[in-house]
C-alpha cells in the first residue's frame, strides 16, 4: 500500500512535499499505512492535521477525497444523492415519447448515470493509482449518530445504497480523520484507529516547517516569527495562532518586505495571527513592544 519501508522513509517521503514530521507522527503515519488503520489526530486548529493528508497523498500519487464534516451532517450527505432534475427530464422525455416500460425506466432512473457520488462512495471506487486517501476533516463537528454509521463504514469499508445494493471498497482508502477537539469522539471509533495528538512543534521544529513552507524567509527573520508566535501562545488568548498563522504571517512580511520585526510592523500585520477582536485588542499599544522583547530575549544566548 505504501512505498515506504521504514518510519525514516515517511519522514523523507513528507519533507518532500514541505511537510516537516517529527518521528512520533512519522511512526504512527508508517504503522497506520502498513496495517491499513485508519489514523485519527487530533490538535488545536491550525497544527497541520489537514496538511498531513495532503502530503501522504502527493507523496504515494494517489487521489486525495476530503469530507468536511459540519454539524447536521448525515449518512445520505456523506455518501450518496440522486440527481432529481435530471431523473426528472428523463421521465418526462419518456412522456413524451408514448411512455415507456415502467420497470425499465425505473432501472434507468436509478442507475450510475443518475448517482451523485459524495466522498465516502467515492472512496470506496477502485482507482488505477491505488487506493484513495479519504481526509474526514473535524469529526468534531458532527454529531453521535454520524459518529455511529461512520464505525460501521470504517468496519467494511462499504456503503450500502438500497436502489443498487452494497458498494465495497477492493481496497480500503487511507483513512484519515482530524478533530479539534471542540467535544470528545466516542471511544468505540477511536478504537478503530491509530491515535496522535498533533501539538505545537517546538521552537527548532517550528522554525525547520517554516524553512520548508516560507523558504525565502532570511533566517534571522524566521527566528523573530517563531520566537514571537510561541510567546504570544503563553499569553491569555481566546484563540491562539497556529502553525499555519506562523506561516501566513512570515508570507505577509515577506509581501511587505520587512526584515526585523518591529512595534509597528506588528501592529499593522496582527491580523495574520489572530482572528478575533478581543485578542487583537490585547496586543495594542506597548504589549506588542513587550511580547517581542520577551521573544527578542529568548533568542539571546544564555
């Protein structure tokens, strides 16, 4: 299923399309690929959940489906529709050609030529590059009952539609699921996967995914990005930026062609970092001066 024979060839594999992956990560991506388990992993928002998916499926070639789950979000959503105005023109273009056999055109009706393949039926096709990655992004946000057809289709990896029968995979996809943890999953789904929590990257972590994501930072200026995003990750924040807040940010200095973080350069660029007012707020006036201090400090030699 995989071209990587070791936890050395996933971490290879991943920097190669600039993801940066530290060897426990690495571990569980090569185990859950060589045993066909699902992975689940679950971070803060914005610490490459996503991303890991991405990456595995540039790197194997293979066809990235992504679901993204939201709250109301059902089985029929999820996996299947029919194309009602289009069975539609077929029933009436049978009207008007005298009427056909009805069990025919009920065939017809429901046939491939009508279905709407929605994510989990399509990765549940067989692909001539292998096996699909299926990205179920922010389980979170879905509710128990979801949760529960979710156990059953990661079972068999098949979905049943009652006017065609049972659909399974001849190869189970790469499942991977993310949540932000908003409200715990269920253990019973847990269960059937592998299990990673995707937290902050340390200083030297983060500033290497920043290389690989913002290459044409100067040094210098990276060191200042990160040093500064991770002191303001200690602060009292309702939403504390992520790693891709780091690198949006050192992306918008670029734009600016800033090379030394300042006070004002700060103040004109917060809201890279932060997307919600009340934390903006904190930030103004002499506590960007601080913050930066703080980081300007402990980038010094001891």
């Amino acid at each position: 299923m995989t071209q990587a024979q070791s936890i050395d060839d996933v971490q290879q594999m991943l920097g190669k399309q600039g993801y940066v992956c530290g060897r426990a990560l690495a571990t569980v991506v090569f185990l859950s690929l060589r045993l066909g388990r699902p992975l689940f992993l679950e971070g803060e928002a914005g610490v490459g959940k996503t991303e890991i998916a991405k990456a595995i499926a540039a790197a194997l070639g293979r066809r990235l489906i992504r679901l993204q789950c939201y709250e109301g979000l059902d089985a029929a959503s999820a996996v299947y529709d029919w194309n009602f105005p289009a069975q539609m023109v077929a029933i009436r273009t049978a009207e008007a050609a005298g009427g056909a056999n009805r069990a025919a055109l009920q065939a017809e009706l429901f046939s491939d030529e009508f279905l709407i393949e929605r994510p989990l039926l399509q990765a549940m096709r067989p692909d001539p590059a292998g096996a699909p990655v299926l990205l179920i992004d922010e389980l979170d946000r879905t509710d128990e009952p979801f949760e529960a057809f979710l156990l059953e289709a990661l079972s068999d990896f098949q979905v049943t539609i009652p006017e065609l029968g049972t659909i399974k995979a001849p190869e189970p996809p790469i499942v991977i699921l993310t949540s932000n943890r908003t409200r715990e999953v269920h253990d019973a789904l847990k269960r059937r996967c592998l299990y990673h929590w995707v937290d902050y990257p340390d200083f030297d972590g983060e500033v290497e995914i920043l290389h690989a994501r913002a290459p044409e930072a100067a040094e210098t200026l990276s060191r200042q990005v990160v040093a500064f995003v991770q002191t303001l990750r200690t602060e009292d924040l309702f939403k504390k930026p992520g790693v891709a807040e780091t690198i949006d940010w050192a992306k918008c200095l670029l734009a600016l062609d800033v090379v030394d973080l300042s006070p004002e350069v700060i103040a004109d660029t917060l809201g890279a970092i932060l997307k919600y007012q009340d934390d903006i707020q904190k930030l103004q006036g002499s506590e960007a001066k601080r913050i930066l201090d703080q980081a300007r400090a402990s980038l010094e030699p001891a």
